[in-house]
C-alpha cells in the first residue's frame, strides 16, 4: 500500500492547483482537528512564500487578520470536514462563499487533500506516532 500512499502525497503536494497558503491553513485546521503533533509541527517554507507567522497564528485562522477570505474558508472546509462533513455538505451558505473563491477544480483538490490529511494524521494519531520538533520542507 505504501506506494499508493506515495503517489496520494505527491499528488495533493506537488500536482493541487491550490495555492501554497490555501492548501497550509487547511492543512493545519485538519491537523488541528486531528490532535496531530506531526501535521502541526510540519512547515512548508522552502518556497520562501510562507513564514513562521503564518503558521504561528493557524490556530486562530478563523479571526487572524493574517489570512485571506480564501484562506479562511478553505480552512474552514478542511476543519468541518474533519469534524461535520454532514453538516458542511448541507450549508447551503457555505457553498455560496466558498464559490466566490473556488471553482469546481479546486474544490475537489481541496476535498482530495482533506481526504489525504483526515485519513494519514488519524493514522499518525492512532498508531501514536509522535514528533516533537518541527519538520521544515
């Protein structure tokens, strides 16, 4: 199974539409969602797009200042289908937003990379895989 979860990684990591900053904050709302100290703890900087502010207030998206509206609902995504995929599917007013933003494309790059982070830092988090230090890419 290992490569199938190989080729899964690269695909929502160097293949999504998505921008760095959207698919991060999402990230981290699933993380966050997730109790996964791995998926907290990973920053990607490499780039030089995104700081560790960013990162630092993730905890906080849905009032930071430091996010965009696009940001902000693509976290807001990721943490209800964590936690309320019923309920997100049914919110009528979330669709609305979150088309202001996304168009079908990147929905379902967005619904894809959640599937991933759901699926892999549960996994970290049942197997109780734990990191302390922080992972830079």
């Amino acid at each position: 199974m290992a490569p199938g979860f190989a080729g899964f990684s690269d695909a929502v990591y160097n293949r999504s539409r998505l921008p760095l900053g959207v698919r991060e904050l999402a990230r981290m709302a699933v993380a966050f969602a997730n109790e996964c100290s791995v998926c907290q703890n990973t920053r990607f900087v490499q780039s030089g797009e995104l700081d560790g502010d960013f990162y630092a207030e993730a905890d906080r998206w849905r009032t930071s200042a430091r996010y965009s509206e696009a940001e902000r609902t693509a976290a807001e995504f990721a943490h209800r289908f964590a936690t309320d995929h019923v309920g997100l599917r049914e919110d009528d007013e979330f669709w609305e937003r979150a088309r202001q933003h996304f168009d079908d494309g990147l929905l379902t790059d967005l619904a894809l990379s959640c599937a991933f982070w759901v699926g892999s830092g549960r996994a970290l988090r049942v197997l109780d895989v734990g990191q302390s230090c922080k992972i830079n890419l």
